[in-house]
C-alpha cells in the first residue's frame, strides 16, 4: 500500500495532467510560489505539502481543496487491488479514438502518456499495468472496481 504522501503525489499530479500543465507552466502561473523542483517532490511524496499551500495549489488549479485529496477506503481499494491485478486490462485504443465520452478524452491523453514512456507505439492495443490503473482511477475520481466498469461500459476494453 502506498503511503499517503504519495497518493496525495499522485493525485496533485494527475489534476495537473488534467489540466494540461507542466511543473514549469505552474511555477510561472503562481508567480514562483509553487516551485517546478518542490512541487515535483510533492508529486512523488518526497515532501507533504501544508494545507494553506494546498488550499492555494486548489486556487491555482481552479478545484476544490478534496479534489487534490485521494479517497482513502483501504479495505475496499485493497480488495479492488487484488481484484484487478488478477485480470490484465488491455485497451482498444482504436474503440478509444471512435468513442466521444468526456471521460474517453481523458483516458486517451493519459494512454497516450503511458506509450510515450513505455515508447510502445503499434497503435492498436494497450495493456494497463497494476500502477497505470491506480493513477487512472483517481484522475477519473473512481475506485478500481468502478474503473473496470467504466471500461466496459465505454467499450474500450480489448478483448482476447
């Protein structure tokens, strides 16, 4: 189980991925305050941010202060772990570009960041790793289990 300062990480990261921006783009936007080296530290929870730079961090990022903290239901996110982890979630991503759901942007933008550092480039099939699906899950504000849900129901989910 990771540490809370690393889910926060996590989650600090991924709504700044959401939102398009870079660790530079947002130290210049906070005029400094946010530093690109500090808050990358944050994001990989080397260092927990206080809640008034958290509360700002929100005020930046236009959202509200809980949706820059992870939902902690342990037993649950450990029987989704599990659950998941078993099964190897492959994604169409071809089903992914034909499909026009809000959320299926999202999941695309962040595929397409998992291909670029995995450099896997054959364009038709994605295998989500353990670590992807967890990141994927908070940025679309869902526990696993409802993330293997919302792949079905997008269609998105490769079949073998």
């Amino acid at each position: 189980m990771m540490a809370y300062a690393e889910l926060v990480g996590e989650r600090l990261r991924n709504i700044r991925l959401q939102k398009g921006l870079s660790l530079h783009d947002v130290q210049s936007a906070s005029k400094m305050e946010f530093k690109a080296s500090v808050l990358g530290a944050y994001e990989r929870g080397e260092r927990s941010i206080s809640v008034p730079r958290l509360e700002r961090l929100a005020r930046l990022y236009q959202v509200p202060v809980e949706h820059l903290l992870p939902r902690v239901d342990s037993q649950a996110e450990a029987s989704d772990a599990a659950e998941m982890s078993l099964d190897k979630v492959r994604i169409d991503l071809r089903r992914l570009e034909r499909n026009d759901d809000p959320q299926s942007a999202v999941l695309q933008r962040y595929l397409n960041l998992v291909q670029i550092k995995r450099n896997d480039f054959n364009g038709k099939v994605l295998t989500i790793r353990t670590d992807d699906l967890r990141v994927l899950a908070s940025v679309l504000d869902l526990g696993l289990s409802a993330l293997s849900s919302r792949l079905d129901e997008l269609g998105v989910r490769a079949r073998d």
